[in-house]
C-alpha cells in the first residue's frame, strides 16, 4: 500500500493535469474562441469586476506576472477584441481595462461551462460530503497561499 504521502502527490497532481486538461479542451472546443488558458484567466480578471475592469497593476497582481507581462497581454486581448482601455476620468495616468460585447460573451460562455461542472460534481456528493470538500479544499488553499513565494 502506498504511503499517504506518494498517495496525495499522485492525487494532487492528477487533479492539476485533469483541471488543465478540462480546460485546454473547453478552448479547443470552441473554434471561434482563438485564447490560450492563460489569456481566458486574464479575461475572467477583468469580467469579474464588470463595471469598473482592473488596472494592468491589478490583473498583474492576480495573474502572478510582472506589470509589464500584464501589459504585452492585456495588449494582445485587446488586438483580439477581447479587451478595451479606458483611461481614467478622474486621473489620466490610470487606465482601466473592460470587456468588450466579444469579451463578455466569452466571460458569460466560460461561466456557464464551470457552473455546469460544478453541479455535476455537486450531485456526486452528499451534504456532508460538500461540507468536508469545501472545508478540506479551503485547507489545502490556504497551505498553497501561504506556500506560494516561500523558499524551498
């Protein structure tokens, strides 16, 4: 029998690929959807604050890159007609970033794809099998959280 440890580093690396996988082939999927897995989370950034958009600074900071990364990306979704730049009304050296018609609907399809897979996992479960998942993903998060930048 495998050690409890090999056993979570097996599980958590088949739930990493297999989320991967999910999502590579909801793209590929969708001929009209011309984005990358990394271009789709920059979208999904900016569609949660739908009226406001974020700030490069901002979709950086979420995205983990450099502000200058951020900014060849925001660039490149908005050449794709993903994306627009606002300037600020009330200071001009801010410039915020929204979704265009395209965009959104791109946001609104990937949404309803998660939801859809969440309440097919959902009705895998129990109630008090939800209650443990929920208690013990929030546990492993907080461990990558406070994992991510440590030194090794």
């Amino acid at each position: 029998m495998q050690s409890f440890q090999m056993m979570l580093n097996n599980m958590l690396m088949q739930v990493y690929h297999n989320i991967v996988r999910v999502e590579e082939e909801f793209l590929q999927k969708n001929n009209r959807i011309n984005l990358t897995i990394r271009e789709m989370h920059l979208i999904e950034c900016v569609g949660e604050d739908r009226e406001n958009g974020k700030t490069v600074s901002e979709i950086a900071e979420f995205l983990k890159l450099a502000k200058p990364s951020a900014t060849v990306a925001v660039n490149k979704l908005v050449k794709k007609g993903y994306l627009i730049k606002n300037g600020c009304q009330t200071d001009g050296r801010i410039v915020r970033v929204t979704l265009t018609r395209e965009g959104r609907k791109v946001f609104s399809y990937h949404q309803r794809y998660h939801m859809s897979m969440i309440h097919e996992i959902e009705s895998e479960f129990g109630e008090d099998e939800r209650d443990m998942l929920v208690r013990v993903i929030t546990k492993l998060n907080k461990f990558f959280e406070k994992s991510v930048g440590a030194e090794t």
